[in-house]
C-alpha cells in the first residue's frame, strides 16, 4: 500500500527539484542560443554596411574593425546610428562613422560615454578624424581601442 501511495502522490522532492534544475538549464540554453544568434546577425549586418561604403572609408572601416574584433574581443559588433559600432553590453564603447556616407570632410572614429579614456585632467578625446591614416595612426587608433575597452590601463 506504500507503493500505491508514493505512485498516486506524484513525484518526490528530489525528483521536483531535479525537473526544476534541469528546466533552468534548457532554458539558459535557449537564451545563449538566442544571444549568440543574436550577435551573430548584427555582426552580419555590420560587415554588410562596410562592404556598402564607398572606396576608402570601406577599407578604414574594415581596418577598424579588424583592430577592434583583434583587441577587444569582448566588445560585440552591432550597427550604431547605421555606422558600424562595437558594444559591451548592448552599448556602444567605440564606433566608426564613413565621411563620405555622411557626405562629411573626413571618416570619424569615436568613443562614447561608455569608454574608459577619462583622464586625470578632465580632458580627453571622444572622436579622431580619419582621412588615409598612416601606420602609426592605425597603432594609435588600436591604443585607444584598448583604453576605451579597459583592456589596458592608460
């Protein structure tokens, strides 16, 4: 009689608790799935706005983002403003905006608030012109993109 009681009272409390765990784990499976779904579709959609861009600002920003993706592999590509942006957090850190889609002078490069460049001083850079920039440019921009990722100290 035991038996028949134990069957019609359902399952015990380990067995509950182990549903419990188990359905947590599917569902954070589901949400890294869909993250990285996610992330993936706006990296897609970020590298087919490069390819949009007109000669030279498509090479800067296929250059920039290679610096940030190689430097600053924590921050997520992901489009900002129609421009590609890289993000922490879904906000954007740094970002690179083409001159000549802006119908602009020159290309911008940027940080936003989320950067970490503040400087003792109280006064820093939020955005570099880019027009053909040379290789030490390119090493300073990938210094910057490493201070503003807080993946080195200024």
């Amino acid at each position: 009689m035991t038996g028949e009681n134990n069957a019609t009272q359902g399952f015990s409390a380990q067995e509950r608790a182990a549903m419990k765990e188990r359905a947590a784990e599917l569902k954070a499976e589901a949400k890294r799935s869909k993250s990285a779904q996610k992330a993936a579709a706006e990296e897609a959609e970020l590298l087919a706005k490069i390819e949009q861009m007109p000669d030279g600002d498509r090479e800067m920003a296929q250059r920039v983002h290679a610096i940030v993706t190689t430097l600053a592999p924590d921050l997520s590509p992901k489009l900002y403003y129609g421009q590609p942006g890289y993000a922490r957090n879904g906000k954007v850190v740094v970002f690179f905006r083409s001159g000549q889609m802006d119908k602009e002078r020159y290309s911008t490069f940027g940080v936003s608030t989320q950067a970490t460049l503040d400087e003792d001083s109280g006064f820093w850079p939020t955005s570099y012109a880019l027009i053909d920039p040379t290789e030490q440019a390119w090493e300073q921009l990938g210094d910057i993109v490493r201070r503003a990722a807080g993946t080195q100290q200024p």
